[in-house]
C-alpha cells in the first residue's frame, strides 16, 4: 500500500502539470499522513537539512564553471584542437564532436552545457559539409550525455550525497566509461558516414595542429589538473568544483580575454538560476528519501526483486530496464534523487559494489537524457539547431542504441568499470 501511494501521488502530480519539486514534497507529505506522522516542522526541517550539504556545495561551482567556459571561449578551443587534428578524415567532424565532447565533459560536469556548446559550434559546419542535419544533430546530442560521466560530474555529485558513497571514487571510475561511450559513438558514426559522399577539409598543416594547442593549452590543461588533484588527494570534489571556477574564470577574464567584467553578472545570474533549481529539487527529495526510509519502501522493492537476488547480473539488468523506461518520463535529476535511496538497499543486500552500481546508474540516467519525450539534451538540440524533434529523433537513435551497448558491455563485464577504478585510485 505504501508504495502505491508513493508512486501513484507521485505520477498524479505530474500528470497535471506540477513541477517535479513539488510533486515529491506533496508525495512526502501524502507517505507522512498515510503513516500518521504529519508535522510540518518536520517537513520543513527535512527540507532544509536536504540542502545543507558540504557535497552539494559542489554542484553551484560547477554550474558557474561550465557557463564561464561556453562564456569564455574556454570550449571554442577545445573545438578547435579536434578540428585541426582529425577534421580532415572522412566523417572527420563527427570524430571532432566525439573528442570535443570528451573534453567539455572534464570541465562542466554537464550534458546540457556541453550539448549547447557544440550543436552552436558544429552542426553548422556538419550540415555545410554535406552531413544530414538529423543526423548531425543526432551525434552532437549523443555525445552532449558524456558530460555526467567523465568527471567532475554534477550527477555524480548528486548521487553520492543521496547514496553516501565516495564522490571521489565516483568521479575516477567515471572516466573509463565516458571514454567507452565515446567509442562506441565513434564506431556508430563511421558504420553511418563509410558510405556517404561529404566534402572534407584539406589537412591541416603539422604547424596549425601546435598552434591549436598552444591557444587551448589552459582549457586543455584544467581536466588533468581536477583529475591529478582527485587521484592524489590535493582536494576534494568539492574543492575541485571552486578549483574549476575559479581557474575558468581566470582564464577568461585575464588570458583569453573574451569575458568581459561587465559580463559577469549575467553569467552569475545564469549559474545561479540553474543551481536553485537543482538544490530545490535535492531538498524536496531528501524529504521524499526520509520517508521512504522510515517507511520501509526500499524492504518491499528488496521483496520484489527478490526472484534476482541470487544473480547479480540479472538483478543489474531488471534495474537497468527499469531506469531506462524511468529516463523516458523523468529528468536525471529527479531520477537520481527518487530512485537511489530505493534502490541502494537493494544492491547493499546483493553485494554489488555501490561505486560500480553508481557508475552504471549515472550512464543508464544520461544515455535517458536523449530519450523522448523528456529528452532534455533533445531538446536543447533541436532549440539551438533549429531542427524538428521528429528529425532529430530520426538521427539520434543509431548512437542511442549504440550507448545501449555499450552499457549492457559494462553490466556483463563489471572489469570495464572496476579494474580502471582500482587503477586510478591508487
């Protein structure tokens, strides 16, 4: 019963049209009355505590950061350093908007960001090539979703705190995968381009490539400065994200020159709006957590679930089904905060690493960012493309069951995550 007031409040307040962070606070509230311990005290405390978080303290850097950088010149170079390196093979600017990817991913943490910032850059020069628009767009969405994964990470951030594992741990075992991801669109892209008949630009003299480089080498340098300080200890993932913002910063205003002073409040502004409606949401689900804890919500899902426990492989699967069809419907944020405190007892019981799970989770929820109707990478695409959700969607498929594969890759064979996680951890 509890359960199904939980999912079925939940789904009812959606479907009018609430926005998801009140949804799961009147979802809380709808549990605390049905187990007859209605205080709004206790509601509010709840929320407040939700946000209070030295962890989360990550997630308005980060924010910043990644404006600064799409601001700042900071990703147009990074661009350029693929353009120059493989934009003359064939199919070479899908190759570029797979490594530019990449990159951006190391320094915002965010899908939408990176997403944004490489469908201004490419797609223009994808379909002036000769490539399909749909599926130019397609890739550029596909690779956005590496952003959550290769660290630092916003998602990543998020689920740790709900999840209590180590973010540092997360953010190390994240990079293997993104980079899987990034082959896998890559060997996606070059079954769909063999074919095709596109103008590509000559090569580029060796003395263009040193010089890309040498314009983008403080963009280029920031990943490896946050993953050297994570792997040994230099600061945390929450001092890395102030590290990230601040060095961004740096670089754009006194180096690259192209933020300006007067420019900083609108950047501020910008960060500041995405970062309250994140932490709103991480608030108003932690009183949703609370409650299914005390209600014992997670027993009953371990009940359920009970026929795969025996079988780690299954049971990861039966999850990862699930969160696919949920990553249709929900948000990753959202996703993240109503199903890890579900779902963690769960692989607790069955042994699983939660460091592996959470890596999983993470991909199954960003690969759900390029799915419909939801899709938010999707949309912000086809906003900055101008191009029809249908043709897009039409582009996107291929590289999304590509990302599939790539995840069921990582769920038969947990090495593809662990043994690079044990390598940079040590």
């Amino acid at each position: 019963m509890t359960i199904l007031i939980f999912v079925g409040v939940l789904l009812v307040t959606m479907a009018i049209g609430m926005p998801i962070a009140y949804a799961l606070l009147v979802t809380g509230v709808a549990l605390m009355v049905h187990l007859d311990l209605f205080d709004s005290q206790i509601v509010a405390q709840n929320l407040i505590n939700g946000a209070d978080s030295f962890p989360l303290m990550a997630v308005p850097f980060f924010m910043l950061a990644g404006e600064v950088m799409n601001c700042g010149g900071l990703a147009r170079r990074i661009v350029n350093v693929a353009l120059v390196a493989v934009g003359h093979v064939k199919g070479g600017l899908g190759y570029v908007t797979i490594g530019a990817a990449c990159f951006l991913s190391a320094l915002s943490g965010s899908a939408v960001a990176d997403a944004a910032a490489l469908a201004t850059l490419l797609v223009p020069l994808m379909v002036q090539a000769g490539h399909d628009k749909g599926r130019a767009a397609g890739l550029v969405a596909s690779a956005g979703i590496i952003g959550p994964i290769i660290p630092p990470s916003i998602a990543f951030v998020l689920f740790g705190v709900v999840a209590g594992v180590s973010i540092t741990k997360l953010f190390l075992a994240g990079i293997v995968p993104g980079i899987l991801l990034g082959a896998g669109l890559a060997v996606a892209w070059w079954i769909q381009v063999r074919n095709e008949t596109v103008d590509t630009p000559p090569r580029r003299p060796i003395t263009d490539l040193f010089k890309a480089i040498i314009e983008g080498f403080w963009a280029l340098l920031l990943p490896g400065i946050i993953v050297f300080g994570l792997k040994f200890g230099v600061f945390t993932p929450t001092e890395a994200a102030v590290v990230a913002a601040v060095y961004s910063l740096f670089v754009a205003l006194f180096i690259y020159r192209e933020l300006k002073i007067a420019d900083l409040f609108e950047v501020m502004v910008n960060s500041a709006k995405t970062t309250a409606v994140v932490m709103f949401l991480v608030a108003a689900a932690l009183v949703s957590s609370w409650l299914i804890t005390l209600a014992e919500v997670a027993t009953s899902v371990v009940d359920m679930l009970q026929p795969f426990m025996g079988n780690q492989t299954l049971l990861l699967l039966a999850i990862m089904v699930v969160v696919v069809i949920v990553g249709t419907a929900l948000d990753m944020t959202p996703t993240i905060l109503i199903l890890t405190p579900i779902l963690m007892p769960v692989i607790k019981e069955a042994g699983i690493d939660p460091v592996y799970f959470g890596v999983l989770f993470i991909v199954n929820n960003s690969i759900g960012l390029i799915t419909p109707p939801v899709g938010t990478v999707l949309n912000v695409v086809a906003g900055v493309s101008r191009i029809s959700m249908e043709k897009l969607m039409v582009g996107v498929w291929p590289f999304f069951i590509a990302q599939l594969i790539v995840l069921l890759l990582m769920v038969l064979f947990p090495q593809l995550v662990m043994w690079p996680a044990a390598m940079f951890s040590r």
